[in-house]
C-alpha cells in the first residue's frame, strides 16, 4: 500500500514569514502532485511535478520532488493570508489513482 | 460554467436509508472519480471510470455503488446508509487517466450527514 506523509498537520504564522511543506513516501510515484483547498470547496491543482530532482515555481510557491520521486516539498515565501488553506500533496499511480497526504492547515495572520 | 458539478450539496439523512450522489462533467473528459473525504480532511478514492468502464475499485463496501450511464456522468448510489458514511463526497474528472500529467478537476462536494 501506497502512503504520504505529509508534514506538518498545521501551521499557524505570521504574515511575511516562510515556510515550508513536507510530503514523503517510501514508494516511488509516477508524478507528485499538490492541491489547495478552501472551505467548502474541491481541492484545485497547484502544480504536477513528474520528473526527479525537479523544481517548480509559482509566484512565492516553491515545489520540489526528491530525486528519487518519493518526497516533495512546497516552501512559501513572505506568505500572505490569502495563503490560508489546506494544502494537500498526492502522488500518482496506475490509472491516475492518487493517493494523497493527510493535509496541511496553514492559516497566516496578517 | 461549471465544470465538474454535483447535487446535492448537502444531504442530510437518517441510518438505513439509500441516497444518490450526482456528478456531472462539460469538460469533455474521459475519466472521473469518486473521492471521500473524512472529517479530518484525509482524502481517499473510492472509484473511477474511464469511457463508462471501472478502472478503479478501491476497497469499499458493495453497498457503495457507481453507474456510469454516459462519459460526461458518474453517479454514487449508497444503500443502507451507516453513521460512518457521514463524510465530503467529491467527484473529479480528468481527460487521460494513462498520462503522468493528468490533471483532476474536482467538483465542489457533497457533504453527506447521517443521523
């Protein structure tokens, strides 16, 4: 069985601070993918990184895969409380079957 | 327009009872999902479909059941519904399940109460 971790659950800060997300697994994934989620809504794609060692940027998002393509990270920059979600990462496999984190709570307050 | 959309919003019902979820995509996708997700917020797959065929069947009881009458819709039909079915229900819809950069839409979900 195919599992993520991701780290950590929650995370309250400051406006303007940084952070960073982490998603491990000690399986291999064809692609890593995260989401953000507000309340009452779907999970939206951030970003899919597919190959290993890659980096991906987003404005002040920062996503990372682990050279081996079992890990990934998202770290924000100077983050805003527009950034307050839940962040989820989900790795790919067979039929697009995505097995995802436990999920992030950010909240920044201003 | 909405492009993975699902009714009802909210479904609030009593144990033993048998409800339908609705999910419609105008996406032209070929591929959609069933997808709970707990009151922790963890997020599992149920099922999904491609071209009206199951693909994917995770573990779930068999009182869960899927139809797919066209590509554009997967419908979720639960029996004899249990207090721990009380989760978010979200469909998704992507256009190639067999493409590592798939994208998955997702609808806005179906929270789903039993009493």
């Amino acid at each position: 069985t195919q599992l993520l971790e991701q780290s950590p659950q929650f995370l309250s800060i400051q406006e303007g601070e940084n952070l960073t997300v982490y998603c491990n697994s000690s399986s291999v994934f064809s692609s890593l993918q995260w989401y953000r989620q507000e309340p009452g809504e779907g999970p939206v794609l951030l970003v899919t990184v597919v190959t290993g060692g890659e980096v991906k940027k987003l404005k002040r998002l920062t996503f990372q895969f682990g050279d081996a393509r079992k890990d990934s990270s998202l770290h924000i920059t100077a983050a805003q409380p527009g950034d307050t979600g839940l962040y989820l990462c989900a790795g790919a496999g067979y039929g697009n079957k995505l097995v995802f984190g436990a999920g992030t709570i950010l909240r920044v307050k201003s | 327009d909405t492009a993975v959309s699902q009714t009802p919003k909210y479904l609030v019902t009593q144990m033993g009872n048998d409800k339908s979820i609705k999910c419609e995509q105008n996406l032209g996708h070929d591929t959609m999902y069933w997808y709970k997700q707990d009151s922790k917020k963890f997020l599992k797959i149920m099922f999904s479909y491609n071209n009206k065929e199951l693909i994917i069947n995770e573990t779930v009881p068999n009182r869960f059941s899927p139809k797919s009458p066209d590509k554009a819709h997967l419908n979720l039909h639960i029996n004899s519904l249990e207090l721990g079915d009380s989760a978010v229900y979200f469909c998704a819809s992507s256009q190639d399940f067999a493409a590592v950069t798939d994208t998955q839409y997702f609808g806005p979900g179906t929270r789903l109460t039993v009493l």
